[in-house]
C-alpha cells in the first residue's frame, strides 16, 4: 500500500509542479482529495472526508488557532460583525473526529465523500446574535464589501489576524460568490446516524460558546462567555417573572434555577419573592407528592412541577 501511494502522489506532484512551475508559490498545496480520488481508481478502499469549519470543543479544549477562531476573536475584540448569508459550519473537533472514526469502521462507507459539517444551516449574523446573548459584547454590522476595508483600517500587527490579512482581502469575490452556497451533508449525516458511535452536532449556542472558552483560556479575548446553563437542563425554558416560584427540583419552569445560574432577572425578584413569603402564609408536600407556592400576586393560580407532577392550589389569602 505505501508503495502505491508514493508512487500516486509522485505522479501528481510531477503533473502539478509542471502546472504550476511559472507561478512559484510558497506553498505547493495538493490538489483537494486527488490523491485519495487516484487511490481509489487503482483499487485502494478508501474514503474522502472534507469539513468544514472545525472548531474547538464545547468545553472550550483545543490548541489551534486557525483562521475562523482568528476571525472571530479580532471580530470580539473590535466589536464588528458580517452580515452576509454564507454557510458557517462548526463542527466541534472531538465531534467531527469521533464521527469520521465512526464512519471509516462502518460496513458500506468505503469510496465515498463525506461533508463533515452541521446539520442545519448557520451565517455569521446567527454566531455574533450568540456572543452578544453570552457575553454582552454588541457588533457593529458592516455588509461583505465594507466588512473588509473596516477590518483592514483596525487590524495591527499584534492581532493574530494580520498574518492572513492579505488572504482575506484576495478572497472576497470567491467569498461573495460563494454566499448562497449550501453544503450538502446528507451522506455524511446518514452514515453517522448508521454507526453506533456516530455523535450528532451538540446544539450551535453550545458549540459557539465553547468557542469563546477556548478563546477566553487562550488570553485572546477579554470577554468570557456567561455560565447561564450551569445548571439542570430541565431549567431551559424561560419562566414567568410574574408568577412562578422558587424551590427545589421544581421541573422546567423555576425562577430560584434560574437566578442561580445567573438570570439577572430572575436574580432581581428573589427579593421580591423572600418578602412576600413573610407576608402570605407558605403551603406545601412532600417533594414526592409536590410542591406548591403561592403568587406575588395572591389572587393567580399558580401551578409548579415536581417530580413530574403538576399541583394547582388557590392562596389562601
């Protein structure tokens, strides 16, 4: 097998150095996946995995400063934002190298191409809308033509942009033509889902804010991202300023979850809630049975659950 792989990328590199010989680049790049292609008309199994945007962790564990965390990290910095309708596809490193694994062992999947990008569509607009909802930082948004002499007026040296600075401003017609490109992932997602071990993509807020772990550990935004879901996941939804009650594994609608994992909000009425406990009188069960508490308000109804059970009691008043 090594011999036929030499002897395949020597007679590449002999065709694309005759090619590109006038051009004398500093960097002679492959052609994309022609080794691999060549490979596999001489009889080699093999298969051709292309992602996208790899991303670090969800825990904000990785090593690489690659041109998206580069981009990303001066676009916090400075406060500015894209708005343009490319395809941004993260994929979390742990993910896309579990499921590539996963899908190389699965009976079937041999000379084939695979996407490795997310699911569901995703721009820069969606990725900056969940910075500004995890750290407060707000972004200027500049069109694509715009976008780019606002970063070449900023950029310094000291940014770790700078070095692809004239990278950047070589691909924006590519960049802009590409705009309502779609990635076609459906055989890559239909293998994974096939493979035991395939992992499906962690949601986008929780891979963008494992971005800005990675960045914040790195010392290379003054931003952290807020631990707002530090929490039981039965705590996601939204609760009812106005009626719902604090206490303990009280399911998906609590205001004490809430304000302990940061709602400010929610922080702001435990107060409220504290003194009006010492004006109403406080029933409640056995958490087994349920608990419930009466409204700020001491005419509502007010329903909360525990232990996936639901208990409506009027205040006494």
């Amino acid at each position: 097998m090594e011999d036929l792989l030499e002897e395949i990328v020597g007679d590449i590199m002999d065709e694309y150095d005759a090619e590109e010989e006038d051009k004398a680049p500093d960097i002679v790049r492959l052609p994309d996946g022609e080794v691999v292609v060549d490979a596999r008309s001489r009889g080699l199994s093999a298969r051709i995995f292309r992602p996208a945007l790899v991303s670090p962790s969800v825990t904000g564990g990785g090593n690489n400063f690659d041109i998206a965390v580069r981009l990303v990290a001066f676009m916090v910095n400075h406060g500015i934002g894209v708005d343009t309708l490319n395809q941004v596809s993260f994929v979390p490193a742990d993910i896309a190298a579990n499921n590539i694994v996963a899908i190389s062992t699965t009976p079937g999947t041999a000379n084939k191409t695979y996407h490795v990008t997310r699911d569901d569509y995703s721009n820069m607009t969606d990725i900056t809308g969940l910075i500004t909802k995890a750290t407060g930082r707000r972004f200027e948004r500049f069109s694509l033509p715009d976008f780019v002499p606002e970063l070449i007026r900023r950029c310094r040296k000291e940014d770790l942009l700078f070095p692809l600075l004239d990278f950047l401003v070589g691909s924006v017609d590519n960049i802009s033509a590409m705009e309502f490109k779609r990635y076609d992932s459906s055989s890559y997602q239909l293998a994974r889902d096939a493979s035991v071990w395939g992992k499906a993509d962690p949601s986008l807020e929780d891979t963008v804010n494992g971005i800005l772990k990675f960045m914040y550990r790195k010392g290379i935004i003054s931003v952290a991202a807020r631990e707002v879901n530090a929490v039981s996941p039965i705590c996601e939804r939204e609760p009812n300023i106005e009626t719902h009650r604090r206490g303990t594994d009280c399911g998906a609608h609590c205001l004490q979850c809430m304000a302990d994992a940061g709602d400010p909000e929610c922080i702001e009425e435990i107060p409220k809630i504290e003194a009006s406990e010492q004006r109403w009188d406080y029933r409640g069960v056995n958490k087994r049975n349920g608990l419930f508490y009466k409204s700020i308000c001491p005419r509502a109804l007010v329903g909360v659950t525990c232990a996936k059970k639901l208990v409506l009691q009027p205040p006494v008043l």
